[in-house]
C-alpha cells in the first residue's frame, strides 16, 4: 500500500479536480444556449435516409467517426488475436455434456439471434443499430462458448480475418465508389442512400460481433514469445 | 436544477473518483476499470451539459455512442495484455514489490 | 484533382490496413512498397495541388460543419503529410527487413502500420474536435499493438503502462471537448476558434483548455508525464520505436498546438503559457541527463525523446501576448523542430536498432569495437545526434536559431540558457554512445552484419535532417502556402 501522505495527496488531487469541473459545469450551465445543431439535423434529417436521428449522425452526418471507430475496433481485435498463437481457440475444460443447459441454449439462441436481427433492423427508426446488434451476436457467441459449444470459425486463420473486416472493407468500399463518382468521400448517392446505409450496418453487425466474439476467445495461453532485441 | 445537470455534475464527481482509483489502486484490472469509470464520467458530461441547454441533442449521443465502442475496444485490448502479462509473469500490477535484479529501473512510475 | 487526392489519402492507408490483415508478412510488405509509393504521390499532388491553388476544406460525406466532418488542408497540413510519408516509409523499409518474417504474429505487423499511418493522417486533416480524439484513440491503440506485438513480459508491461497513460489522456482531451460543446454548441476548431473571439464569455473556456492540454501533454509525454515513453520506446522492436518517437508523439502536440493557436492564445493567461514553457525547459534537461546515465542503448534515445519533447513546448510562452511576428518566428521554429526530430530520432532509432543486431546486446559497453565494423550505422547515428544537439548545418540547428530569435525578441531571455545548456547535454550523451563504440576490448570481434538496406533507411533519415537544416528556407515555404478562406 502506498504511503498516508501519497493517499492524502490523491484525494486531494481528486477532490480538487471535481470541485473545478463541478464549477465549471455549473458556470457553463448558466450561459445560453449557444448550439444551433439540432435544429440544423431536424432540417436535413429528410436527406440522410434514416428516420432515427442517432442513426443518422453515425452513419451519415459523421460517418467518418463512424469508419475511424470500426478501424479501432478491429485494431483491437487484431492486437488480441496475435497475443492468442494456439491453433484451436476452444477450450476443452469449458465443454459441457449438461442435457438441461443444451436444452436451454436450442431456446436461447436462435432468440437471441432473432434479437440481434430485431435491434439491427430497428436502428432506422428507434434506438439500435449495428453495434448494439454486434453485441447481442457476441453475447450468443460468448454463451455458446461459455457452455462448450465448438466454435470453428473463430480459430485463427483467414476465415476469422476475412469476418473482423467485412464491415470495415464495405464501409470503406462505399466511402470509395463515392469518391470516384465524382462527390466526395463517403457522401452516399441519394437514391441508394437507404440501402446502401442496411448494407453497411448489416455487415458491421457481423463483423462486430466477430471482433467482440474473437477478444472475448483470445486466450494468450501459449509459451511463443519474442526475445527482446539483443538478447537472443 | 435540471436532470441532465444533476447527470453532468454526477460526471465530475465520477472524474475524481476514477482519477483517485486509477493513480492509487495497483490491480491492473481496477486500473482498467478505473478508467472505465472515467470514460462514463466524461460521457455523462458530454451528454448532460449538452441536453441542458438544448433538449434532446441527437449530436452528443451519437459522439457518446462512438466513444463507447472506443472505450470498449481499449478496454479490451487491455484486459487481453493483462491477462498475457499475468500469464507470463503470475503479476497483476506494473510496480514489482521488490527491484528486479538486473533490471535498470528509472525511480519514477506513471 | 482535389477530390482523388483526397480520397486517397484517406483511402491507401485504411485499405492498406484491410487487405494485409488478409495477407502474410511478406505479401503485407510487397503490398506495403505499393502503398507507401501511393502515399507519396498523393502528398506530393497534394502539394502541387495547395501551392497551385491554396489551401482548401473538405466537407467529408458531403455534409458542412459543424453538422458534419471538416478536414483542413493548408501549408502546414501538407508539411506533416510530406513528413509522415517520408519517416514511416523509412521505418516501413526498415520494418520490412529488420523483422523476422516467419514469426507468426508478424503478419499483424503491416495492418497496425498501416492503421497508425491513417490515425496519423486524420489527425494532420483533422478540423472537428472529436474526429480528432477518435484519430488519436485510432493512433494509440495501433502504437500500443505494435509495442506488445509478440512481446514478452516486459514489452507487455511497458504497453500496458503506454495504454493507460495514453487513455488517460485522451479521456481528459475528451472532457476538454465536452465542455467546449457545452459552451460554444459546436465541434469544428474554426468555429470555437470564431466564437472565442466574439463570445463575452470566452474566458469560460479556461477549465476546458486546461483539461485538453494537459491529456494532450499526457499522451506527448511533456516532463513530469513522461514516464511511460521510455519503457515503450525502448522496448519495442527499433522501427517501432522510430515511429513513435518521430511521429507518435508529435500527434498530441499538433493537436494541443492547433488548439492552443486558434483558440487558447484568446482564453489562456501568461502564467499557463510560462507554466508549459518551464516544464519543457525541465524536460529538456532531466531529460538529457537520464539520457547521459542510461546504461542500456535505446533507453539513451528514448530519454533523448523526452529532452527532445520539450523544446516544443517553448512554444506556449513564445506564442503567447507576444508580436504577431515573434510569434510566427516561433511557430517556425518549433514546426522546424518537429520535422528535424522526426527525422533525426527516426534514424537515430534505427541505426541503434542496427547497432544491436550488429553486437546482439542493448548494453551500451556492448558496443566497444563496433565503429571498426559498423562505421556506416554509427556515421548515421552521429549525423542525427549533430541534428539533436543542435550544431550548423543541421535542422535542428535552424529551429534553435529562430526559438532563439524568438526568445530575443520577446524579451524572455531565459529560454536562452535553456536552449544553449539542452544543446550541451545533447553532445554529452551523444558523445558517450561514440566513446563506447571506439573503446577496444579484445573479447568481442564477432559481429552480425545486419542487411545493407537497413543502414540505407537509416543514413537517409539522417540525411534528410541535414537537409532541413540546409534548406529550412524551402521547407518552411510549404507551411506558408496560401489558403482560401472560402468554403
């Protein structure tokens, strides 16, 4: 444990740091209202080929977050599967033989799918969209794991790779066709605006829950290791 | 005082308390969760002070909704060194109690 | 013209990315030779492009700010965009053959690259606050999986310490923008920048600057944030290292140089700009002290990073309530000293990483004898740390000159003996490294000769930050390019 005056000195610090942004707040909240922005999204909201607000800011608007965001997702999982060298991503201790648990999962998780699909598709015009989709598919992926169900497709090889990019490689295929059509990246061309949005958010679903799914599995259980430089 | 307020000066409390966790506890998981805590902390102000000037404000949602995936995929990534670096050396903090011999350490830790 | 400019330059990286996550090492690098001379093309058309026709905004997804993404491209843009090309194609060909290729989680080598090359990119452009958080969030984490990237436990744990720093800073950097969308109802930087000055309440802004530049100082690693560079930078593999060092952590401080000049100079007060002066002057000499005492070889450049570090942040005190003259000398002098660090410190790194596979140890003493059988990594070595000391005709040389006109003609003296006792500290720890590599020990004369197009990569960084020093006039007539304040 660290020293009395080092734990003094931390709340200190912290008791310091929210009394100034607590002031700050406060100061800020009295000022007027200053942003003109959601008025500006109501009136262009018609042209971004969602009805659902959110939606549009994500996946249109600042559809560049958006792309950037998935970018760092898959980073993430990249970074976890190159820590995981095993060559089967199953673990055998966690395999079950329970009939009452394989019984329960038949019911779960095609519901769960079917709930997956439900929140993707409803991200047009209510809260969902592809991550909360993405989630729910690894959820199902985590549940089917956790109760020893194989899981073929998430060993490490180019299948796995191919499904961590498929959403990435068609959003970032659209932000091309439509710079090569002559606007400018990622603006989508308006008639297909409402498919093209369905399509992306489809495969980022996938792929989501892949990348979820895959961290989730990346058990660095393996001896493989690099020397430090000069140390061979 | 309005809700969202009340939501974004809850963030600011949240902001101290993870700042202290994340400097004072050693578990490299609390760390982490730490800094979860500091993630929701900033959201809650982005989203708070936002919707109390202006209602529902669609933009600070969805900026909320990217900072979570973020600080999913950090946190992630995180936990995936953690348990690597535990599985390597059977350590779940960065300091070691006692000087590694042979190992030049620079006195200071962040 | 603009348009495929544009897109590819934020296409080549990213897909890049994508179709070597699906590839191994060595297709990742045949295609990565593609990708780097594509980027080349497109910097360079760019160039032509903005000194032909000025500087311009791209409205991404076609949508204006601040509803949508604004990236800016003017001058100074396209400095660090020529910049980046040049640094992360030398540690890329250095990468390709310094790595081993049949080590199995070296084909996630090229994908990380490449993602922290678009982070890069994005951040240069970058005209919308949070766009710019999630390009930094975009950097670390491809930094952080190129330090852990087959590591042992020590490269881990210097990742794990390099994440929550970086996280930790990029979280306050996010809170910093909460607060400026709480007050100004907008995320475009030339919007804040705008009401800043109309706005009666600009001096709000105070506590949301202060937040932002110290995350961003944070994840630059200004002195007394620093410590968890040098554990990553002198873990990773060199061209690794290169590449965090030259352009990583010059990520954070654009960002907190670009918010400080379009909007803090407005809201911020003499004490915070002298504040971030001081701890650079801090940095600059414990820095190079710990450089002078480190026994082990990388660790010597990576606390030369931290010294290093902290010359830019003269530019707080240089650029605040001075002459909009002094403070555009100063602005040039610290963009001068970016672009020579990038380069020297990317070829300092990869002649150190030269000199290790060469001697096979880390340890400074390890490299007695080695100026008989690697005179031409060392020469690189020397040639970037003439760049770091700051000696005629270096770039480096040139920044300091102007940070030292600047500091003249500002009145703060004091900045002076910083400059000139940094230089000093520099040619010490230099000087250690080429003692140790000319000391004659009779035990050791088998050396590896490491491949000759990794001391090729190397010289020509160092080279490169020699030229800048010869034509520093040139390169800062790109940052001045014009640009057309129309949207």
């Amino acid at each position: 444990m660290r020293s009395p005056a080092a734990r003094i000195g931390m709340l200190l610090l912290a008791l310091m740091l929210t009394a100034l942004l607590g002031r700050s707040v406060w100061q800020l909240s009295m000022l007027e209202p200053a942003s003109d922005l959601p008025r500006q999204l109501q009136d262009k909201l018609a042209a971004s080929g969602v009805e659902h607000p959110v939606t549009a800011v994500l996946l249109n608007f600042r559809s560049y977050d958006t792309l950037l965001e998935i970018a760092v997702l898959v980073i993430a999982a990249m970074a976890g599967i190159s820590m995981a060298r095993t060559r089967s991503l199953e673990d055998p201790e966690l395999r079950t033989s329970d009939t009452l648990l394989r019984a329960l999962l038949r019911w779960l998780v095609p519901l769960m799918l079917l709930l997956a699909g439900y929140l993707l598709w409803a991200g047009a015009d209510r809260p969902g969209g592809a991550f909360q989709a993405g989630a729910m598919l690894a959820a199902t992926g985590v549940l089917m794991r956790l109760t020893g169900l194989p899981l073929d497709f998430l060993r490490p090889g180019i299948l796995l790779r191919i499904g961590l990019v498929l959403g990435f490689a068609l959003f970032l295929l659209v932000g091309l066709a439509s710079a090569i059509a002559g606007d400018v990246f990622l603006a989508y061309p308006r008639e297909f605006v409402k498919g093209l949005i369905l399509s992306i958010e489809t495969l980022l679903t996938l792929s989501i829950g892949m990348i979820l799914l895959a961290l989730f599995v990346a058990a660095p259980v393996n001896d493989a290791s690099e020397p430090e430089e000069g140390e061979k | 005082m309005s809700t969202p307020l009340l939501y974004a000066l809850t963030g600011a409390v949240l902001w101290g308390i993870g700042l202290m966790g994340l400097i004072g506890l050693r578990h490299l998981l609390r760390k982490l969760l730490a800094l979860n805590l500091i993630g929701s902390a900033t959201f809650l102000i982005l989203v708070g002070l936002a919707q109390h000037h202006n209602g529902p404000d669609p933009v600070p949602q969805a900026l909320v909704l990217t900072g979570i995936v973020v600080s999913i995929a950090a946190t992630a990534l995180g936990v995936v060194l953690i348990r690597r670096y535990f599985h390597l050396t059977g350590r779940t903090e960065l300091e070691s109690e006692v000087p590694e011999a042979g190992r030049d350490e620079e006195g200071h830790s962040g | 013209m603009s348009n495929w400019l544009m897109a590819g330059l934020l296409f080549t990286p990213l897909a890049l990315a994508t179709v070597s996550l699906l590839l191994g090492f060595r297709q990742g690098r045949a295609l990565s030779w593609l990708g780097m001379l594509l980027q080349l093309l497109v910097s360079v058309g760019l160039w032509w492009l903005v000194r032909h026709e000025g500087g311009f905004y791209y409205t991404l997804a076609g949508w204006d700010a601040p509803l949508g993404i604004e990236l800016r491209v003017d001058g100074l843009v396209v400095t660090f965009l020529l910049l980046t090309t040049l640094v992360a194609s030398g540690c890329g060909i250095h990468a390709g053959f310094y790595l081993e290729p049949d080590r199995p989680w070296q084909r996630y080598f090229w994908p990380l690259y490449w993602f922290l090359w678009a982070g890069l990119n994005t951040v240069w452009m970058g005209g919308d606050l949070f766009n710019l958080y999630v390009g930094l969030e975009l950097i670390t984490l491809s930094a952080v999986g190129l330090v852990a990237l087959g590591g042992q436990a020590e490269a881990l744990r210097a990742a794990l310490r390099y994440l929550l720093a970086a996280l930790l800073g990029s979280l306050a950097y996010l809170l910093g923008v909460a607060l400026v969308y709480g007050q100004f109802g907008t995320l475009s930087l030339a919007d804040v920048a705008g009401q800043v000055r109309v706005s009666e309440h600009a001096l709000l802004m105070r506590p949301a600057l202060v937040l932002m530049l110290v995350g961003l100082a944070l994840k630059t690693a200004l002195f007394p944030l620093h410590g968890w560079l040098p554990p990553a930078h002198g873990i990773a593999k060199s061209p690794v290292s290169a590449l965090l060092s030259a352009l990583v952590v010059k990520a954070s401080f654009y960002i907190a140089a670009r918010v400080w000049l379009e909007a803090g100079v407005a809201v911020a007060s003499q004490w915070m700009a002298q504040l971030l002066g001081v701890l650079g002057a801090v940095a600059i000499i414990w820095g190079s002290w710990l450089a002078l005492c480190q026994p082990r070889l990388k660790q010597v450049v990576a606390y030369s990073s931290v010294a290093q570090i902290g010359y830019l942040f003269l530019l707080f005190p240089l650029t605040f309530g001075v002459e909009a003259s002094v403070s555009l000398h100063a602005q040039q002098g610290i963009t001068l000293q970016v672009i020579s660090h990038a380069l020297a410190k990317a070829a300092m790194f990869l002649a150190a990483g030269n000199l290790i596979l060469a001697v096979g140890s880390n340890r400074v003493e390890a490299l007695a004898g080695v100026s008989h059988f690697l005179p031409f990594s060392l020469f690189s070595f020397g040639l970037a740390g003439v760049s770091l000391m700051g000696l005629p005709p270096s770039g480096g040389f040139a920044a300091k000159w102007m940070l030292l006109q600047a500091s003249m003609a500002s009145g703060q003296w004091w900045w002076i003996m910083v400059l000139a006792g940094g230089g000093l500290l520099s040619a010490a720890y230099v000087f250690r490294i080429y003692k140790a590599s000319f000391l004659e020990r009779d035990e050791q004369d088998h050396f590896y000769h490491p491949d000759r197009r990794l001391e090729v990569a190397a010289m020509l960084l160092a080279l490169a930050s020699l030229g800048v020093g010869v034509s520093g006039s040139q390169v800062l007539s790109v940052m001045a390019m014009p640009f057309e304040e129309v949207q």
